[in-house]
C-alpha cells in the first residue's frame, strides 16, 4: 500500500526539528515542534478562480504520508476536519500501526468542539471518538476549536446548560469554563499530553485562566497569523502567560485564495525581494518571519516539494530591517482567511 500510493517520491529523513516545550496545563517536558502539518479544510474557495482546497478523506491520507516520508512528525488535526479520517489512516499506514514508528516519535494535536458541539460531556465524547479514530490511548495536544457557538445545530444539541442557546442558562463564559474543565479532566486522565484553545481572544481567555493556577492555564493558543493578519498584541500577551503561539493558515491557504487575494502571500513582491537576499522562497520567508515572532507554524501543503520548503527555514536570521518590512506591507480589504474571533461573545 505505502509503496504504491508513494511511488516516486524519495524518501529522506529531515534534521532533527527544532521544538518548543510547552508549558501551564502541559506534562514536564511536552515538546512540539516549530513546524507541522496543517490538515484543516471544509469546503471551495470564494471566489471562481480558487482550487478547491485539497483535504478531504483521500487527500489528508495520502498529504500525511507524504509529510511522514521526508520527516515530519507533527500533525494537526481536528473532530471538525473532513480529513481527520485520512490523516489517521495516512499515519497509522505509516508507522505500520504505531509498530515501525513509535507513538511517542509523533505528535498529534486534536482540536474538539465547533462545528461540533461545545460542553464537558462533549469535549469528553469527542476527545474518545479522536483517539479511536487515531488508534492511541492519547493525544499530544488538544485545543478548544472555537470560543463559542451560539446560533449552529450543532450548538443546540449540547447536553451542557450552559453551550446549549435554547437551554434558557446558555453563557459563552461559563460554556468555555465547563468545555476547559474537560480538557483539564483529558490531562488528568492521561489522554492529553497538554491542553490548549483555538481562535481564543483575551477576552475569552480570561475563562480558563484561574488567578494564581498557571498549571491550570493553556499551554497552546492557536490561530491565524500571517502577513496579512498579525494580531501582535495578542502574540505577546500569550507569550507573557507562557502560552505557546501556534499559527494556521501562516502563508494564508494559497491553496484556496487564488483570485481571492492579489497577491497571495506566497507570490508577494516584496516576500521575494527579501527572498532572494537569502536564497529562500516567498513562502519559507513568511514562515521564517512568524518563527521569528515567538509563533511557531502549521503549513498546509499537498506538494511535497513545498512540504520540503517548509521544513527548510531554520538556516537563516531575517534582518531587523526585513522583519518591520514585512511586518507593515500593505494588506487586502478582506485580509483574513476565517472568521474574525474577536466577534465571537
């Protein structure tokens, strides 16, 4: 099976990636690396000349093994993901069920909730469901997908009071509160190596952020940043809270947003001049300017070529001068690839 799905692609074994160890609500010593695989996508692009995004079922099986054959072993995931299966079966396929490759050589992050519901019982529920699919008895990470939710079905269907909009106690406060305390409850249990949220302002990390409990705090906040989104202020204050930065989308999906953004990100003029002082693409300039934020990276790619690139940003130091150019070049009217959490209540 690995053999003909991989055939012709050379397989090669990267450096040892650089990591991060997480801290707060994370086990002593959890590292994760600075670079892994984005696997999220749901649907086309906006506009008539977009591709359709490339991860469904098929394709985050066979992108997964391509980013396990040179190297990779970083894999974003979620219960929300239409290639949640594709990516557990790409690495189970892999590592021979879990036999040539250790489990603890992989890290796996599994983000619960919306478009699922939010609520302990149903973090608990869902983080099961994960972990059958994936054949483990645990997950390295596990975030909250979104803040709240308040107007889908899914939401309406929540056994937890306050997730529930027609429960008549519905309180995005207090659902984020009892949706962490099962997260909490994974760590405890041994399922989650470490906890996190997603898409998660200040405001809304104030819920799961006892005063005084640090161990109880994320470990993980993961959301869009790239050059054309930077939340700055929001990157450090997590830094400050020793909550690790995590971004998706860092080259914008220019997968999807061709016609959507002129220029992608990755065709950017000004990413290429500065590329080329270095010898390095547009794409692995941007990756190298968010690692350079403290913000570490998830790149979506079923071009193992790019894949490669990806991989290939610790060798090189962005000047002072090119970071603050990036950092102000000018950006679309619409400039953000998924919703804008700071609406969220």
């Amino acid at each position: 099976m690995k053999a003909s799905i991989l055939a012709g692609i050379v397989a090669t074994a990267s450096a040892a990636m650089p990591s991060v160890e997480l801290q707060n609500a994370a086990v002593p010593g959890c590292m994760m690396e600075k670079v892994g695989l984005g696997t999220g996508g749901y649907s086309a692009g906006r506009s008539p000349e977009a591709r359709p995004e490339h991860w469904n079922v098929s394709e985050g099986h066979i992108n997964s093994m391509k980013w396990f054959s040179i190297g990779g072993r970083r894999f974003d995931s979620a219960d929300g993901y239409p290639s949640a299966p594709g990516v557990a079966s790409g690495l189970l396929n892999s590592t021979d069920n879990w036999t040539s490759t250790p489990r603890n050589e992989v890290f796996i992050t599994y983000k619960i909730g919306p478009p699922h519901p939010l609520g302990r019982n149903e973090a608990m529920q869902q983080l099961e469901e994960g972990l059958k699919l994936f054949n483990t008895s645990y997950f390295d990470l596990v975030l909250i997908h979104w803040p709240s939710d308040n107007s889908s079905t899914a939401a309406m269907s929540s056994t937890d009071i306050y997730c529930n909009p027609k429960s008549g106690h519905y309180s995005p406060s207090q659902c984020r509160t009892s949706t962490w305390t099962g997260l909490l409850d994974a760590k405890t249990t041994s399922k989650a190596r470490a906890v996190g949220v997603s898409n998660f302002e200040v405001k809304h990390l104030a819920d799961v952020m006892k005063k005084d409990e640090p161990l109880t705090w994320p470990a993980v906040n993961q959301f869009e940043f790239h050059g054309y989104w930077h939340e700055f202020e929001l990157v450090k204050y997590c830094l400050s809270n020793n909550i690790t930065v995590n971004s998706y989308a860092p080259l914008g999906t220019p997968d999807v947003e061709f016609g959507f953004w002129k220029p992608v990100l990755t065709n950017h003029p000004t990413a290429q001049q500065v590329g080329q002082k270095y010898g390095k693409s547009a794409a692995q300039v941007w990756l190298r300017w968010a690692l350079q934020h403290n913000v570490i990276v998830n790149p979506r790619s079923w071009n193992i070529s790019h894949q490669r690139e990806n991989m290939d940003v610790f060798d090189f130091t962005l000047s002072a001068a090119d970071m603050n150019t990036l950092d102000t070049i000018p950006h679309p009217a619409q400039h953000k690839v998924c919703p804008d959490p700071s609406t969220k209540p």
